[in-house]
C-alpha cells in the first residue's frame, strides 16, 4: 500500500478550470484524479483552509489524499505529483526510490 498526500496552495480558486491531480512513475502517468470546480469548494470548505498572508492577500489549501493497493516498483524510479489548472502546471518535489526492500515471510 502506498498513499499520497497532496497539498496544493493557490492565490485564487480557478475560474473555469477544473484541476487534474497527475501521480508520475518517472515520465508515465500511473495516476489522474480530476477536481471540479464544486469539489474544490467542498474541499476547501471541509479543511478551513483559506487563510491569509502576512500581506493581506487570502490563500487557498486543497488537500488530496491518493491511496495505491498494491502498489508495487520493479526498479529504481522518481515519484511525481503534477497538479495541472488550465495551462498551468504546478510540480511538487520528487521522491526518489533506489531500491526495494523484500517484505519478510509470512507479512
């Protein structure tokens, strides 16, 4: 089992565009979830989660939780999440995986 848990921060909701959440194994797309605009409110509206800057300026936090079962790797690869808005492309930080340890007997 492998979950992913994003967080996405954004200055303004997007008007017109839903967002599409990519999940990458190195270039290949292993995971795609699409938020509407309905879905980012209720989103937004379950976790409190418009806050302001020190500036004044409001924020907006969506939180995505993506769970994988099973989820298996069969070589060294990078994990990447890709939240995608329109034409706009947000990247989240890559999680290297170099090898793979064998669960024991009977796990």
């Amino acid at each position: 089992k492998f979950c992913v848990a994003v967080t996405t921060v954004l200055d303004k909701l997007p008007t017109g565009h839903d967002m599409v959440l990519r999940i990458m194994r190195d270039d290949q797309v292993i995971a795609e979830r699409t938020l509407g605009r309905d879905e980012l409110e209720a989103a937004e509206q379950a976790a409190k989660s418009s806050i302001s800057t020190p500036d004044g300026e409001a924020v907006h936090i969506i939180n995505s939780l993506l769970m994988f079962v099973p989820f298996e790797i069969e070589a060294p690869c990078t994990l990447r999440v890709r939240a995608l808005i329109g034409n706009e492309e947000l990247r989240g930080v890559g999680l290297r995986i170099l090898a793979m340890i064998e669960p024991a007997a009977g796990n």
